[in-house]
C-alpha cells in the first residue's frame, strides 16, 4: 500500500491578503460586532420549572416588556414557597435556613460564603422577613425530586396584579 500523492492547496495566507482591509461580513459592510457572553440572571435558577415538587407547579410565560418585574415575581413566588427558616434566634432572626438542592448553582456563581447566597434570597423573600444574621446557616435539603402531575402543571399566575 502507497499513500495518495498530496494534492496542490493553495496558501491561505495568499488568499487573506487579497481581501485585505476586508471582513467577512457579507450582509451589512460593517464591522463584525464582538461577541461577549451575556451575564446569566440568577433569577432563573429559582424560577426554572424542573417538573418536579422542588419548583413552582405554574409554567412562566415571560413577557419581553415586562420581564424583569415578572422575573422578580417569580423568583419572590419561589422563596416564598421553598426557602425555609428551620431555626430563629430568641429576636427572630434566622439561625438556620434550608432550601432546595436546586439553589446549589447559586453557590457556584455567586460565592461558597453562605451569607452572600442568604442575601440574594433575601431580595426575594416577604418583607416581613427578619434578614438572616452573619452567623446564618445555609442547608440545601434533598426535597421531594418526583414529577408533578400533568395536571398540575399550568401557566404561571403571578401574584402581582399587574403583570
């Protein structure tokens, strides 16, 4: 067995320079814009409808008028709903809060100190609330990880009326 003789190619480089001080812009004549990552919105980690008991049964509709109010609806509905206060200090204040495993993603993107994850929460939760102090445990608990009911699942209410 031989080896095919290597065809003739010609040079990239000759190719390049005869579009010099072009691009490859083929539909605008402009300059090809940068591409920069758009930052993830950590609201989506609370608001992602997995399908199981760790979310909220409702389905978000996202309106691109009013995203960021629905967005920060949803996030309040969620910890409304999952993030809990196991354990109070004698003034209220938070000792222990437990949320779902699902949150976990918050520790990678935000910091593994628990005090930074409790205070993005805390944007979210009833105003009512006593903020978590810096001794505040943070625990993800293994929730209930089985499938809703298709029947459960239906488009999101807000709890805002005007969205």
């Amino acid at each position: 067995g031989q080896c095919l003789p290597m065809p003739k190619v010609p040079n990239p480089a000759a190719w390049l320079r005869s579009f010099s001080g072009h691009h490859a812009c083929l539909y605008l004549g402009n300059e090809p814009e940068t591409f920069v990552l758009p930052k993830q919105d950590l609201r989506c980690i609370l608001v992602l409808n997995r399908g199981n008991h760790n979310c909220l049964a409702g389905i978000h509709v996202f309106h691109e008028n009013r995203l960021n109010s629905e967005l920060n609806n949803a996030a309040s509905m969620f910890a409304a709903e999952f993030v809990r206060v196991q354990q109070s200090d004698r003034d209220g204040r938070p000792i222990r809060v437990s949320v779902p495993e699902s949150c976990k993603p918050l520790v990678k993107e935000l910091s593994p100190d628990a005090n930074v994850v409790l205070k993005f929460l805390w944007e979210f939760m009833p105003s009512e609330m006593t903020p978590p102090i810096p001794a505040t445990r943070l625990k993800f608990a293994k929730g209930n990880e089985e499938p809703r009911d298709r029947a459960e699942l239906r488009k999101l209410r807000y709890s805002d009326p005007n969205l």
